[in-house]
C-alpha cells in the first residue's frame, strides 16, 4: 500500500477522534481497512453514549468488520488507531487475527502494546501483528492533550 494510504486511513481515523471529543468522549477514533486498502469501518469511542466500557474505536471496528465479513477471523485486514490499544482492544486485535497495526500517539499509561502488558510479546498470544506505532503521531497526542487541557479547565 502507499505511503499516502496510510496517511489517508491515519487521517480517518484522527476525524474519528475529533468526533468523539464533541459528543464528550476520549478521542480516539479507528479504521479497519481490508486486504485491497478499502475502509470496511471507522469508529470513535462511545463509551459514554452506550454506557459500554467496551465500546473503544477499535472494537467498534472490528465488530462492524466482522459483522461485515460474518467472521470473527480479520485475516489480511489492517487497522489505524489514533491511540496505541489498550490490554482489551490488543487482545481482541490478536483474536481477530488482524495482519497489522498502525498506530498515533503511545500510551505509557493505558496502552497494551509496547506499554504495560505488551500483549502480543506473550507467548500465548494466538496471533501477532506487524505493528506500526508512530503514524500521526503528533497530531493524535494533540487530539488527546487539547481534550483534557479542556476538561481540566472546566
């Protein structure tokens, strides 16, 4: 896929986020994209909205695309996250047996994939995928930080 492809779906994914921190969420925001780089599904959290504590982006995606499919197998399918996934989204990642993930901003807090649990560097995680943290970086942290210096300030 080309590099402007990544960018494309990065940026879907960063209007998702945008979108959830108007209805009040965590801005995060998803985008499932399968073997022919066509967007199957883009998602925001919503939390919130469905009083769900599973409703991240990520899984939002993955449900809508496997829905789609009528699989829960995501096989050659790739996602963009705006936030590196926590525990929960990282292993459902790993169930779905997505082949990659690209990702924006890292998470030392939260994250599940090079912070706290590193989910997929246990070995009985059932499937890897190629990771790609850093794309968009920058503007996802700033998604992020805007939201809360709001918060704070209210």
């Amino acid at each position: 896929m080309a590099p402007q492809a990544h960018v494309g779906h990065m940026e879907l994914a960063l209007e998702e986020a945008r979108a959830a921190a108007l209805r009040g969420e965590v801005p995060v925001g998803a985008v499932l994209v399968n073997p022919v780089g066509l967007v199957v599904a883009r998602a925001g959290n919503r939390t919130r909205e469905l009083s769900d504590p599973s409703a991240h982006a990520e899984m939002l995606v993955i449900r809508t695309g496997a829905a789609a499919l009528g699989s829960e197998r995501l096989i050659d399918h790739d996602l963009y996250v705006t936030l590196e996934p926590c525990p929960m989204c990282a292993a459902v990642i790993s169930y779905a047996r997505i082949r990659r993930l690209y990702y924006g901003a890292s998470d030392p807090k939260s994250g599940g994939v090079e912070h706290g649990p590193r989910v997929f560097n246990h070995a009985t995680c059932h499937h890897r995928p190629d990771v790609y943290p850093g794309l968009g970086e920058v503007e996802a942290r700033d998604v992020l930080t805007d939201f809360f210096a709001e918060r704070r300030a209210e």
